[in-house]
C-alpha cells in the first residue's frame, strides 16, 4: 500500500525535475515532462478513489479486535444513554520484537446523522501510549452526546494525515470505515 504511493511521488518527482532541467538547459521547452507528471498524479488519484468508493463499512462486534498492523484495540464495553457515552477499550500489542506507537490514534462515536462526538474524558493510558511485544492496556473515554443519536457506532482509527493519500487505507478519501455498534 505505501510502495505504491511512494513509488508514484518518486515518479512525478523525477518527471518534475526532468522537466525544470530540460527547460533550465535552454533547449526546446518540452512540456512532455510535466504532462507525464500530471498523467502519473492522475492515475493515482484515480486509483484511490476507485479503492475507497468500492470499499464496503464493516461493522465489528463489541469484543472483537480491530487491528492496525501489530497494534489491536477491542472495543469491550459501548454503551450510551440520552447524556453520554462509555467506551472502554483493550489496546494491545502483537508485535514480536519492537516496541510500537501507534500514529495519531483517536477514538469517536458517530451517528448516522454525521455528527462526530469526541472524548470529553478519559480514565486510563493514552491510547499513544507505547507497548513493549505483547504489552496490553485498557482505558475508558466518557462523550457526551445527543439524546437523539441515530444508529451510533464507534470508530477507532490510527494514521495521520498522510494515510489519506495511501490507496486501501482505511483513513484514505471517501473509504468506508469498520465501526463498532454503541449500544
């Protein structure tokens, strides 16, 4: 998934530079360059659109991890009522040798609405925290919400904002999310 974004920067940069020489040495401006470029970036939007609009939301059940590479987070408890929200989550490691950290996690519930509710609190490790190869933590995050929450779902997500351009990611444009039910 990274390999192809990096190989498609590598290309347009390469097709850039390529063109800024050739116009640089005085020589004929050719814009075949730049075009290809263009042509390059325009495949992989393409192509990450094309992933993230055919990808389907998956719903997960309560127990049932969500994984990130090595790092799983479980979401063990999600109840509401017409004030607020608990979340307790289990967050660990399956690494076998290196410690991780996972990259901007963040926890919210949504509703069907499209509203997005973030932790007012939280009891427990932050979930950046850093796990040694098997290490495990639990937390709880309290929201508060609106009493007229339609179908709300939690979403446990990690990646910042590069993940937006990594064709599959879960993070990228438009692609559907995995959720767990807030019950």
């Amino acid at each position: 998934e990274t390999g192809i974004l990096i190989a498609a920067v590598l290309a347009i940069v390469f097709l850039l530079l390529r063109g800024v020489v050739s116009a640089m040495s005085r020589r004929s401006v050719s814009t075949g360059s730049f075009i290809s470029a263009a042509i390059v970036a325009g495949a992989y939007a393409m192509a990450l659109l094309t992933f993230s609009l055919t990808s389907r939301d998956r719903t997960i059940e309560l127990g049932q991890p969500k994984c990130f590479d090595d790092w799983c987070v479980t979401v063990t408890r999600a109840d509401h009522d017409d004030t607020g929200a608990v979340v307790e989550v289990k967050v660990k490691s399956q690494a076998r040798r290196a410690h991780m950290r996972p990259d901007h996690p963040r926890i919210e519930v949504l509703d069907l609405r499209g509203r997005v509710f973030t932790p007012l609190s939280a009891d427990g490790p932050p979930l950046n925290k850093q796990l040694a190869p098997g290490e495990e933590f639990t937390a709880s995050f309290q929201f508060k919400v609106a009493g007229d929450l339609l179908h709300p779902v939690v979403l446990v997500s990690e990646g910042g904002w590069l993940t937006r351009l990594i064709i599959g990611d879960e993070n990228s444009f438009c692609h559907r999310k995995i959720v767990t039910p807030l019950e």
